[in-house]
C-alpha cells in the first residue's frame, strides 16, 4: 500500500491513499484532520502524520465531508484511542452513527460491473473496507457557524447531494477548498480526467450534487483537494462550472 503526501500551501497537505484522499492542515504542533480514507489505509494515514512531524496525539479534531467509508474509516477509531473530536454537518451526524447508511449498494455495483475500471475499483474497495461497518460513537456536528477555531481555520459548506450532509471546506486565507465527494478530479470507475461529478450511482441525490457545485462556484479559491483524484490548480468557479457542463 502506497501512500502519497503533497504539500500545496502552507500548512496544508494532500494524501492520496486507497483510492481516496485526506487532508492535513498544520498549524505548529497541531494538526486538523479533514477525512481519513478506508478503515484499511489507517497505517497510511498514520504515516502521514508522522511525515509532517505529528502524530494521532496532535490531531485537535477530525472534520468529516461526509460518513461514507472511505472517507470515515479511521475515524472512531481516532475518537476512542485518542478523544479525537469527530466533526460533520448536522445533517450527516446520524449517518455517521450509522442509523442509516446513503451509500452505493453492492447490488448497484454490481449491475455497473460491465463498465471500465468498476471491477478491479469494488475489489479493491472490498479489501479496504468499503462494506466493514465503522460508526462513530459520538460524532458531533460543527460547534459553530463560519471559520472552526482549528488549524487551518476551515469554513464549512453545506454541499448536499453526493449525501445529505455532506461538506466541503473554504481556507480562505490559503485560497484551497476541500470538496471531498462534491466535486473530484478523477476516479477509478470515471474516464473523465479533471473537475467532475462522481458517476451517478454514487450519489444519493443527483440533482443535488448538481446544485451544490454553484455553491462551490461562489468560493474565491485557486486551488482544488479534492476527495478522489489529484490537486486542481486555477480558480475553483471554473472548475465547478466544467464539472456541471460535463455533468448535464
């Protein structure tokens, strides 16, 4: 298992890992968390803490786009070993503790198994832990409107669709959004390279993830992290515009 760690401003850092990513904002000895990939990639997030001098210890909380696995593994487990607080939108709170689960079902897959790269994707995601049930006990939803007193001072925005409750995340003073699921740059199961939806059996509410990419639009930014796919340089309207004309 393979992990990547970039650098794209200060303080802030891209993982790529199982086929997802997770960012780390630094601010001295303290680190936020945004995600934390498949339960499976937990010693290569592990890893990338240490690769920028930190540890499960220095995490001050873990924001959360969105409560699927691939983005909620490692996170009870951060919560129960470390008292890491476990940040989402209100609305994904409840999904966080696994009282319903909006993600895409085996059986959807495997109707989708024909098209290119679906196959070897799910298999991999089945090693990963894309099916293992991973709740958190005690997710809480963000403790206040505007900038988390946190480093990296992230914003949160509410970017319904790909969930409920899903979230990306403004740093304004870094000019970077965390779109998460909301907007990618690629994935296994896509053709497409550059700003994009997910294909559509991902998403619990298409029209809604169509809607949200305005609400990414209105963001001064210029630089993408996204939670599938590489870093996107350039102002962040245009990609959410590219991302809804490929998408309609």
């Amino acid at each position: 298992m393979r992990m990547e760690l970039r650098q794209v401003a200060d303080g802030v850092h891209l993982v790529h890992g199982s086929d997802t990513n997770w960012v780390l904002l630094t601010e001295g000895d303290a680190i936020t968390l945004v995600d934390t990939g498949y339960p499976g990639d937990r010693q290569l997030l592990l890893r990338s803490l240490a690769a920028v001098g930190g540890s499960p210890e220095a995490v001050t909380a873990v924001l959360v786009t969105h409560a699927h696995n691939d983005h909620l593994g490692s996170a009870e487990y951060l919560r129960a070993a470390h008292g890491t607080p476990v940040h989402l939108h209100e609305a994904e709170v409840p999904h966080a503790r696994r009282e319903f689960l909006h993600q895409v079902p085996v059986g959807r897959v495997l109707r989708n198994s024909w098209r290119p790269g679906v196959l070897p994707w799910s298999l991999r995601a089945l090693r990963a832990g894309g099916t293992a049930h991973v709740p958190v006990a005690d997710p809480r939803p963000f403790p206040t409107a505007g900038p988390l007193d946190l480093p990296g001072r992230p914003v949160p925005v509410h970017t319904p669709g790909h969930t409920l409750g899903h979230s990306a995340f403004h740093l304004p003073a870094a000019g970077v959004v965390i779109s998460g699921d909301a907007l990618v740059t690629g994935h296994p199961t896509s053709r497409v390279e550059g700003p994009q939806l997910l294909p559509d059996m991902f998403h619990h509410r298409r029209e809604r993830a169509l809607a949200s990419l305005e609400a990414l639009a209105a963001l001064d930014a210029d630089v993408l992290l996204p939670g599938h796919g590489p870093v996107h340089r350039g102002p962040v309207r245009e990609a959410a515009h590219r991302a809804f004309e490929r998408a309609v």
